[in-house]
C-alpha cells in the first residue's frame, strides 16, 4: 500500500513492504519505505529513501499494511 503527499515540487512516499524468501511464502519480514523525491520542472529525482521495519513495539499502520498480510496475522 503507497501513501503519497505533493506539495510543489516535492514528494513524499510511504510505501509498505513485505520480504520473502520464495513466492508463496508467508513473509518473514515487513515495514515501511520512505521515499522523497524532487520535481526539476522536467522529470522526478529521489531525493532520499529510508526504511524501518516492522518490529513487536512498532506495528505497521492498518492503513498502509497489504491485505495479504493483515489477514495473515
């Protein structure tokens, strides 16, 4: 699941993410991207991107959590 925020010339992006070892699998790992990207007046440039995973004491945000995986836990 994306969120996206504009505001001129600059993005924000959070974008969820699941890791897996093999397609199927239940994932072993989930968390939150964080992208910024920057509008030149002719294309888009990533700016920075960061991440955190998804840890007991920070639980992914319902709205940004896939489908997929809220049914799994």
């Amino acid at each position: 699941m994306n969120r996206v925020q504009t505001f001129g010339n600059i993005s924000q992006i959070f974008s969820s993410y699941e890791s897996r070892r093999a397609a199927g699998e239940a994932p072993f790992a989930r968390g939150i991207n964080s992208i910024q990207l920057l509008n030149d007046g002719s294309r888009w440039w990533i700016v920075s991107i960061l991440w955190d995973e998804e840890r007991s004491d920070n639980p992914l945000p319902k709205e940004l959590a896939s489908k997929s995986s809220a049914d799994q836990k």
